[in-house]
C-alpha cells in the first residue's frame, strides 16, 4: 500500500458519542448500524487532508508506550476495506471535503448539506 496517499471518506456518517455509523441524509430515521470501532475511527479521520503515513503516525502516538505489533497491519486492513467498499477514496493529493461529508450528520445545516448534495450530484452527470 502507498502510505504517501491521502484518503477522504465518500460517504455520510453519523456520530453519537463513540457510536459512528452511516447516514443517508434522505432518511435519518434509518440510521445503519453502529461500524466495527476501527471502520469508524478510520472514516472520523478521513478528512481528505492527511496521508495514510500520517493516519499511522497519529494512530501509534495514541498508544502512550509502545503501539501493538498488528497496528500497521490493522490499519492497512481496514483502508482496504474500506476503499473497496468505497466508503473512502485514496488520491496522490489532499482533497477538500464537500460540505456534506466535512461533519457528521448532527453537526450539520441540513437544508445546505442537501442542497450542496444535490448540486453536486447534478454537476456529476
């Protein structure tokens, strides 16, 4: 893997104390399941601006001794994933967050995230 990418997630999350899960803006009442904690760690982090190396970094200082031997492992594991599941998107440059996947759900303006949503979908096709 090609720690130098950046990665932002590519879709929309719900934070509820340590519980993060996936929204669909259109249906809130519908909420996912809770992600398995490093699925939802991984998509909290994935703001587009930092690179994978950075991801490990951060994660290894988070450990106040010596991180776990399958931490780098884990991680790799879990980018896959969820690069494969498109839940994120790895790119060889920092990228800005629409609106819409900058926070999570209960953090923002509903009316614009789903006006910036709908603008983005229609400048897509």
């Amino acid at each position: 893997m090609n720690t130098s990418q950046c990665f932002y997630r590519n879709v929309i999350i719900s934070k509820e104390g340590e519980k993060v899960s996936l929204m669909d803006i259109y249906n809130p009442d519908n909420k996912g399941q809770a992600l398995e904690s490093w699925f939802g760690l991984v998509l909290q982090l994935a703001d587009g601006q930092h690179t994978i190396e950075k991801l490990f970094q951060y994660l290894s200082s988070e450990y106040n001794s010596v991180p776990p031997a399958n931490l780098d492992r884990t991680i790799h594991s879990v980018i896959e994933r969820l690069a494969k599941l498109k839940f994120i998107v790895l790119t060889k440059e920092a990228t800005e967050l629409p609106y819409y996947l900058s926070l999570p759900y209960e953090q923002l303006d509903i009316k614009k995230a789903k006006k910036t949503l709908e603008q983005d979908n229609i400048n897509k096709n």
